[in-house]
C-alpha cells in the first residue's frame, strides 16, 4: 500500500513539475506578447467550458475509480454517455456565447467561446481512459500525456501570440494541450470502446457520480464566480491580472494537492471499510501535505514583488497584492481538498454536495457584500470565506474516522506559523540592497527556507517529525541491504 501510493505520488509530482512548470513557463512568454485583457477575455469565457466538463463528466470517472470492480459494459456505458452529453453541452454553449459576450459588454467573446468550445469533446473522450489508467495505479501515462500536451500546446500558443493573434493564440493553446493529452492516453491504454451500453450501469455508477456533478458544478460556478464579477464590475485588465495570480498561486497549492489526491484515491479506497487504517494513512497524507504546502504559499507571497520584477514587465504589477493574498487561500486549500477527498474515499457523496452548498453559499454571501469595496474587498472576503469553510471539513472527519478538531487543529496550525514566520523573513531580507533582482531572490527565499525548517524542528511540527522519521528509516534499511 505504501509503495503503491509513493509511487503514484511520484509520478503524479513529476507530471506536476514537468506539465505545469512548462506551463508556467509558456504563460510567463505569452505574457511578455499580451496584454492583461487578453487574460481577461480567456477567463470570461473560462466558467462555460469549465461547466461544461463537470456536466459531461457527471462524477461517472469518479465512480469507476471507486467501483471495486468494474466490467467493460460499464466502461462502454461511461463512455458513450459522456460522448453524447458533450453534444449536448457544446449546443447549450454554442447557443449560449452571444448572451455571455453580452453579460461582460465584450463582444470578441461570441466566436472565442464558439471555437474553443470545441475542447469539450476531446475531454470527453479522455474519461474513461483515465478511470482505467487510474485503478490500475498507471500515473506514469498520465504523466506522459499530460506533460507532452502542455509543451506542444505552449509552443504553438507563443508562435501564434509572436505571429499577431492576441487572445486566439490562447486558444490554439487549450485545443492543442487536450487534443494532444487524450490522443497520448488512447495511445496509452489497450481498452477501445465497443456499441453497448446498460441502464443498469448507468444507474449503479451515476447514483455515486450524481452528488459528485452537483457538487462539481457548483464547486466551478463558485471557482468562478470571482472572475464573474470582477470581469462583470470592474474592468478585463483586472480580470487578467487576478486569473494570472490565480494560477500562479494555484500552480503550487491546488495543483501538488491535486496530484497526491489522484495518486492516494484509488489506495485509500481500498480502505474504505478499515476506519483504523484509513485514519492512520490520511492522518500521515494531511501532516506531509500541510509541511510542504504552507512554506511553499508563504515565501511565494513574500518574494511576489521580486518575482513579478523578475518575470512580467511593468504591465503586470498590479498582479503582486492579488497573489499575495490569494496564498493565504492556498495555503489553506489542502485541507478543504483533503477533507473532501476523505468523504469520496468513505462513499459520502451526499456529504460532499451538502457541505459544498454550505460553504458558497456562506463564500458568495461574502462576495457579493465585498462588491462595494473593489477587487481588494472581494480577496479579502476570499480568504475570510476560506478559514469558515474549513469548520464543516473538519468537522466530518472527526465522525468518519475520528480524526479530531484539535488533531487536524494542531497538524495544521504549526506549519502554518512556522510558514508565516518564514514569509516574513524572507520579506525582511528583501529589504537589503543586493545590486540585483536574482541575487535577491535567492538570498531571500534561502533565509525563509532556514527560518522554516529551523522553526519546524524546534516545534516539532507533525509533518516535519514524520518526514525524518521516514528518512531515517530508509538510510537504516539502505545500510542493513549492504
């Protein structure tokens, strides 16, 4: 079990690192073509196509990888479903881009939403390749699929933003990454689709995946509904320059999250069943994830203005408070995700869309009141929003598998002061003159590094304890093999 699940996280890491630091890398030379409204408009139009792969999803990939065994009927009854939703879904979006342009005064966005709509049947055929991927704990395909995707793609969309195309290079980019994913996953996996399909799979599987899409699709209005209003009140710049600094600081937070969630899924729901077992390995999951996480999200937000110096032209400054504040969103986003992830591993679907109403509608109650106070009022009550939503989390937990408030309290709340004093550090450190933006950088982010371990070690942080322990034991069975 252990080695399935490190192995499945490595890999999942790997493609994190190689696919979204290309990524990154990509965005940061789109970024030196287009201006922050070329951002803007992409995510405008983003929430549609992010609806519409919840909708065709329909938590039936979900539910293969729960299913302790799954037939090809089911398979073939997932995948013809999903072909003939994201029919369905891209008339809906076809006919519903004017309206959309129309909601934002961006006229530009009728044919944009039209075009890259298209992406909706691609990712439709990728479901069912990545369910039998998964359960058979096969990342390294994935990884593949995932990393060769996002470099053709990026290379693509420079040319064609070097070439003159504004906000359509962002285009060929999205078409090109899923095109070429789902055509490395067929290649990667053995299983082709056959004419059948089965009411009573449909049924047996959609009554998991039912919640799932509920709660999926009210998990993207809510995603969403930032960029909604900003891009509705204020302005596509500063639509643009929140939706960069989302994904910077989603870059780390929800991505590495999302990574060991795909890897310890499948693992841990071979558990299910074994409350004491499923306790003890998600305990180990959540102390780890806190430990890299928070230090990660703090010197991120201490070393923004450097980094953004360093990165984007003057263009782009406004972006700096934006991530700042964001990171302490995503600091907290591991535990909301892992929580959740608990609930799907145990079969509580139901929990997952009651608790996901709970929380927008507590997170959009505060949105709408911060409206008055511009973009700043609408992070502030992001974050505030976060730190309530994690009392319905944390709660759950404790009665499934009796992972307590103040466990989960204290395997939380020392990374991240331990986080906080290192971010504050490396702030501080930026204060000296060092001739240089780079030399900066690195000076200041070793400080934090120093602060934070130094810090983890004399608390004894959970995470930090279980990380040398675990080192310690592979150097003593590495000594005992010689």
């Amino acid at each position: 079990m252990n080695r399935h699940i490190g192995v499945g996280v490595l890999w999942n890491l790997t493609s994190l690192f190689l696919s979204r630091g290309a990524s990154t890398i990509f965005m940061l030379f789109l970024a030196r073509f287009l201006a922050p409204e070329a951002f803007g408009l992409v995510a405008m139009s983003a929430i549609a196509f992010e609806l519409t792969n919840v909708f065709i999803n329909s938590g039936l990939g979900s539910a293969l990888i729960r299913s302790k065994t799954v037939s090809d009927v089911d398979y073939n009854t997932v995948f013809f479903t999903n072909l003939l939703l994201s029919l369905v879904a891209y008339v809906a979006l076809f006919a519903a881009a004017p309206y959309i342009a129309a909601f934002y005064s961006q006229p530009e966005l009728t044919s944009l939403i039209q075009i890259m709509g298209l992406v909706v049947f691609i990712n439709a055929a990728k479901v069912v390749q990545i369910a039998i991927l998964s359960r058979k704990m096969d990342f390294k395909a994935q990884m593949k699929a995932n990393t060769f995707g996002v470099i053709v793609a990026g290379l693509l969309g420079v040319t064609a933003a070097w070439s003159g195309w504004g906000v359509w290079s962002l285009s060929v980019q999205l078409l090109t990454s899923a095109l070429v994913s789902a055509l490395v996953l067929w290649m990667s996996s053995q299983w082709r689709p056959a004419l059948q399909f089965s009411g009573e799979s449909f049924a047996r599987l959609f009554s998991f995946g039912r919640n799932l899409l509920a709660e999926g699709m009210l998990e993207i209005l809510f995603q969403n509904s930032y960029v909604v209003v900003i891009g509705r009140f204020f302005s596509a710049e500063m639509t643009g320059l929140y939706f960069v600094a989302k994904k910077l600081s989603n870059l780390i937070s929800e991505q590495l999250t999302g990574a060991v969630q795909r890897a310890t899924f499948p693992a841990l729901s071979t558990l299910q069943d074994e409350n004491a077992a499923l306790y003890y390995k998600y305990r180990q999951i959540m102390q780890l994830m806190m430990f890299l996480i928070a230090p990660i999200m703090s010197l991120l937000a201490g070393l923004a203005p450097v980094l953004f110096a360093i990165l984007f032209d003057s263009r782009w400054s406004g972006a700096v408070p934006y991530l700042q504040l964001l990171c302490v969103v995503g600091a907290l986003y591991p535990i909301h995700a892992l929580n959740v992830n608990l609930l799907n591993v145990k079969g509580r679907s139901d929990l997952v869309l009651r608790i996901g109403i709970f929380k927008k509608a507590a997170n959009l109650t505060l949105l709408f009141m911060a409206i008055p106070y511009g973009v700043f009022g609408i992070l502030l009550s992001q974050v505030l929003g976060s730190v309530l939503a994690l009392l319905p989390n944390i709660y759950f937990s404790s009665k499934l598998i009796s992972y307590s408030f103040f466990e989960q309290f204290f395997d939380i709340v020392k990374p991240q002061f331990c986080a906080l004093l290192a971010g504050m550090g490396a702030s501080l450190a930026l204060q000296l003159d060092f001739g240089s933006a780079t030399a900066a950088l690195l000076f200041s982010g070793i400080v934090g590094l120093a602060i934070y371990l130094s810090v983890s070690l004399i608390l004894k942080s959970e995470g930090a304890v279980l990380l040398v322990e675990k080192l310690t034991a592979q150097n003593i069975n590495i000594d005992e093999g010689k």
